[in-house]
C-alpha cells in the first residue's frame, strides 16, 4: 500500500507491460479509443502521482484516449482539456471490463439539492444534455448506475448523480421541526441513506454543529443539511453545551496512546469497506480496528494532529500500523518523507 511501491509499479508497467510479473497494466491505448476505468480512478493535470487532480472517474465510466500510453500512463480527454490516468486501472472494450452496470433502484419522485448536469448516460464522459436548478422535481425510473440515478426528462430517459437527490420535497424537508442541534465530536461523513445503499456526500469536520430531527435508523441519526434530509454516525454526536472537540495538542482522551509508524497512499483502487477510495478525505488503514472507527493521530516529531476514520485494511507491513490518505498525511507530515512516527488514539 505504499506510495512509493505503487509509483515504481506504474512505471514499471510502461517500461515492461507487468506481463512477465501476471500483473494487468491496463491496455496500451491508441488515440481515438474508448477506454473503461476499473476502479476510483484519479484523473491528474499531468503524467505523475505529484500532478494535480482535476477529478474521479467511477468505476465502469469511459473516456476518450486522445495519445498513446507511455511510461504507465494514458492520455484522455476529460472536461474538455487533456488529462491522464494509470493505463494500470483501464481496460478497453476488449478487456475483461465491460460497460456499466445498471441495477434496480427505487422509483418515485425526487428533488435535486443542488444545480444538477443532466446527462445523456451514467457517466462524466456522458454530454450533458441541460442543467436543472435546485429543488427541481424529477421522476425517477427505477435505474441506477455508477452512483448515477436514471431520470424521466422531458419524456425521454437522462441520467443524474445520485448524491444531489432527496426524496424529501424542498418545502416538506424545510418545514420538518428539527428536535435540537448537536455538535460533531469527530469527523462525520454525511450520507444520503440509514442503509448499507447510502452515497458518501463527504465529511464535515469535529466541531460542526448539525441540526438532528431526532430520528435514529441503524445507529446513524438523521439530520436536516443543505435543504435536504441526510444521516450522520450516530455515536459521534453531542449536544452543543456538551463538552467537545479541544484544541490540538491538547489532550482529549484518558485512553492510551500507540505509537507505531504511518505511511500513505494515494492512488485509486477499491478499499476493504467497500468504500471508493478518496485521497482527498482524512481516511486510513488499520489492520483490525472497525470499519467507521475514529482516530485522532498525531506526528511525534511535529506535534500535529489531524482526525481520520478508518475505511480499510493494512497495512501490511511489520511496525506500521496505520496507511493514511495522502490528504490526512500530508496535514502532519511532508509526503516526501512516506513513514513518519505517529501516536494515535480513539476518539
């Protein structure tokens, strides 16, 4: 799970093609061709894991290869400008990947929570046909896909990110009395569902304060965000006179600290929760700590802290314990370093 180990990997895969090692490096792509990533994908600025990322490509979403691959990475075309991803996490129509999949999902009504791209197919690389506003009102025909949800539109069949609907209308949502406010004692990811079926809308930081409806499903509480009914971990909330958050480097927990080593990584690929992986949110690793577990983890040579929870599993490593997302370790630490000495205790 090393950054370093996955870097020499991707460019072994251009130099060699990984054939002789039985590792898949992704098609060698020609310009003109339609690819399909194999997992989160990172879409970068430029050839390198140091480039920038201009966005995620979900599993079975396609793009156009606009160069050939070189050196383990392909050229794409992505929002209208070049970009390029590992040629390790794509396969062309001829792989073993095929196009996406589409399940059943509910039918009904529901509501946008924000200006929404209404697309021609499951997928960013799918035109987008118009833009509806927030509070639009849409028909949904029972499909989903890729975290899109299929849509009737203007009488014909459009697809839209299943993380910007509510099946709670704007005025109905608005009006519902919300019981009292809490404050997050950790950070929280919103969700959009109690169930297993829920889209990660992404966390807010310990400290926020949310308005509860008072209703517990699963042991996940309901809230009102955003014009829109929305679920939080249950157990990482308190009433806002109750004590919270501290300062960091000030102590917050009786429990012992374990110390250990932590490195990160970056690069797209599925996590043990089942989860996509986001470099960018403050995530982590543990070999046996639950799936949802807090952590506030601090470097022992700087003092910096930074919380994270855990939504995978390793690493693998004698004497690390912890594999953090290249955002949570970049918060205590300089990436260039890959392990750095941390203590970490459980929020």
């Amino acid at each position: 799970m090393l950054a370093v180990v996955r870097a020499a990997v991707v460019g072994l895969a251009g130099a060699v093609g990984l054939t002789g090692l039985g590792i898949a490096a992704g098609p060698l792509a020609v310009a003109g061709t339609v690819v399909t990533a194999n997992g989160g994908l990172n879409v970068r600025s430029g050839p390198s894991t140091s480039a920038s990322i201009l966005g995620v490509l979900r599993t079975g979403e396609v793009v156009t290869v606009v160069g050939a691959s070189s050196g383990g990475w392909t050229t794409v075309s992505y929002g209208g400008r070049t970009a390029y991803v590992a040629s390790a996490y794509l396969a062309s129509d001829s792989s073993a990947a095929t196009a996406p999949t589409t399940t059943a999902s509910p039918t009904g009504t529901a509501w946008t929570t924000a200006a929404l791209n209404v697309r021609s197919g499951p997928s960013l690389s799918s035109p987008v046909v118009t833009v509806v506003s927030s509070g639009t009102q849409v028909t949904l025909t029972g499909e989903s896909s890729n975290g899109y949800r299929s849509i009737l539109f203007a009488g014909t069949t459009r697809w839209v990110s299943a993380a910007y609907l509510t099946t709670s209308s704007p005025t109905s949502c608005a009006a519902l009395p919300t019981t009292s406010q809490v404050r997050a004692t950790a950070a929280l990811m919103i969700r959009t569902t109690s169930d297993a079926s829920f889209v990660n809308l992404g966390d807010v930081p310990a400290g926020t304060i949310l308005d509860v409806t008072g209703v517990t499903q699963n042991g996940v509480a309901q809230i009102v965000r955003d014009g829109a009914l929305r679920w939080v971990n249950a157990g990482y909330i308190v009433p806002v006179g109750a004590a919270g958050p501290v300062a960091s480097g000030t102590a917050q927990s009786s429990q012992p600290v374990t110390t250990c080593q932590a490195s990160w990584y970056g690069d797209p690929q599925p996590t043990a929760s089942g989860e996509a992986f986001d470099p960018n949110a403050m995530t982590a690793a543990h070999r046996t700590l639950p799936f949802g577990t807090v952590l506030k983890v601090t470097n022992q040579a700087n003092g910096k802290s930074v919380l994270v929870r855990i939504n995978d599993r390793g690493p693998y490593v004698s004497g690390r314990c912890l594999d953090l997302s290249r955002a949570a370790f970049a918060a205590i630490g300089n990436l260039d370093s890959g392990v750095i000495t941390v203590g970490y205790v459980q929020q």
